[in-house]
C-alpha cells in the first residue's frame, strides 16, 4: 500500500462519435485520444494502470505532476478539437484525489479511487475536480490556479469532501489568481458572517428568501418555494440550505442540475450531489446550458455582519 495520486481522465461525447464514423472508425479515433492521455501522463511520471474504453486511470506519486498532466491534457486537447465538427468533439473531463492505493493484478483499489472517480464523473466538460487531500499535498511553491468548490457530498461516502476546480486557461485572471499552494488553506476570519438572503430570478419571476426561510426547495411543485414550471424540472428539483457556514444548492431532481459562478465558464454538473454556492450565478435545470431552452435560474446570495 502507498500513498498515491489518483487520476480518471474522461472522455466525453463518444456517443455521437460513434453515429457519426460508425463503430470501427470511432473505436480507432477514441484508442488514439485515450493512449495520448497515456503518453502525456507518463511524460510527467504518471503510471497508467489501465484503460477504460474512453477513459484511462493514471497513478502518480506527486500531486504536483498529476496537477501538470491534467492541465497538459486539457490545454492540448481544447486547442486540437477547436475546429473539429460538433458531432466528433469529445471534450475531457478529469477527478484526482490522494490517499492510500492498493495495486493488484493490473488494478488499483482505495478510497482515493473511487473518490478520483466520482469526481470525474462530477466534473463537466473541459473541467478538472481535485480532492483537498490532492491540494495539501502540493509543495509550497507550486504556482496554481485553483478554487474551491466548498464541501460536496460524494455517492458512496459518509463524510462529505472539499473539492477544488483547478483553473488550466491560460486567460484565467484576477479571483482565481495564480498562488502558491500552501496559501490556499489561510483560513479567513468570518466568524460574525451569516448569509442575510438569497435573491432567485427566472424569467420575469423574482424572489429573496432570508435566512429564517431555509431551506428553500426549488421545483415544478406548487408547494416549492420557487415554482419553475417546465416538464424537465423535476417536481421537487433542487435544495438550497445553509450548513457548516456556508449556502449549499443539492440536486434531488430525475435529470440533474448545472451550475456555473459569474466569473467562470466552467460548468458544475451536479446528479444527486451539492455544492457551495459563490455569490453570483446561474443554474440550468433539468437540461445543461448546452440546451439554449434550458430553464436557467440566475441567483445571487446576499451577507451581512451579525450585530
């Protein structure tokens, strides 16, 4: 047993590869993309323990090279799909996470793996998750772009996970600056801060909730707080609360929920999941923002200081 970095490497949108070239072409285009991965990996030390159809699992001993690797790869692979036909684009999504790993017979098992797994099945498209215990582990001086995701409850676990998106765009700026790894975990004094409300918009439908009013639910019930009448909006779709100081958006829908912040083109997907609310966004129910009909929420939360 050693203590490992976990890397799952997606690939997504295989699907409509295979309408498209047929099932031998696609199969050879999608073997080609994942032994790419596998290469770019072991270039920054990865040691790739198998492939999954259109995945691959890496194994790392440093958070730091498979933080490299990962943003390599996602690099990469945007600028070569950029003009490729819409039906071919398979985007990448990647989940690492750090723990102790088990390898046997040409397989690895530990929580760290599974973990890894849920998280980049959590992920959306051209996105890296990153565990903490994957950020912890990166040395003091390693430059990164990151942001934390707050605390989310991952299937198949008792305690939920602070996860980290890890920016790789180069035209990434200002609030995900650039910092050493050990001052992402400086903790802030807010101790007097408390969540005053939570403003919803949808169409021409407004509504602030306040503190006393969570949780709110949000759905096509008309006993939900915040009605979104639309047949993919489950009839009770989505739970906002607070919890351990912070406003927390939980999915209970049959289709999911996709959140992305104001300041970032990244996409949340969340399918029986949470996630910490930042002050400013938006979230598409029941379908992703790729859906231009998508019923989409646009939310801003409010604090004040305690007296």
């Amino acid at each position: 047993m050693a203590e490992l970095t976990v890397v799952f490497a997606d690939l997504t949108g295989s699907t409509g590869v295979f309408e498209e070239l047929g099932n031998v072409k696609a199969t050879q285009a999608i073997t080609r993309l994942t032994q790419w991965i596998g290469v770019v990996c072991e270039s920054h030390g990865g040691h790739v323990v198998k492939y999954l159809g259109d995945g691959v699992l890496i194994l790392f001993q440093e958070s730091r090279h498979a933080v490299d690797a990962a943003s390599e790869l996602q690099r990469v692979h945007y600028a070569r799909i950029h003009n490729w036909p819409a039906p071919l684009k398979m985007r990448l999504q990647v989940g690492m996470a750090r723990g102790d790993v088990v390898e046997q017979n040409g397989d690895c098992y530990g929580d760290a793996v599974n973990l890894a797994s849920r998280l980049s099945d959590l992920s959306g498209s051209e996105q890296i998750l990153a565990s903490e215990t994957v950020m912890q582990q990166l040395p003091d001086d390693f430059m990164v772009r990151a942001r934390s995701m707050g605390a989310m409850v991952i299937r198949g676990r008792t305690e939920s996970c602070v996860v980290y998106r890890i920016e790789w765009q180069d035209e990434v700026l200002s609030e995900l600056f650039t910092m050493p790894a050990s001052l992402m975990f400086m903790p802030v004094a807010r101790k007097n801060m408390k969540p005053a409300c939570i403003e919803l918009s949808w169409l021409d439908i407004s509504a602030r909730f306040t503190s006393a009013e969570f949780p709110v639910f949000l759905g096509r019930d008309a006993d939900a707080q915040f009605v979104v009448q639309d047949p993919r909006v489950s009839r009770k779709h989505a739970l906002i609360e607070w919890r351990a100081g912070k406003l927390y958006l939980e999915d209970i829908s049959s289709y999911g929920t996709w959140v992305r912040f104001a300041d970032s083109k990244a996409v949340i997907a969340l399918r029986r999941q949470d996630c910490a609310l930042l002050p400013d966004g938006e979230m598409a129910l029941g379908a992703s923002f790729d859906d231009f009909t998508v019923p989409t929420v646009t939310f801003r939360v409010y604090e004040e200081v305690a007296g």
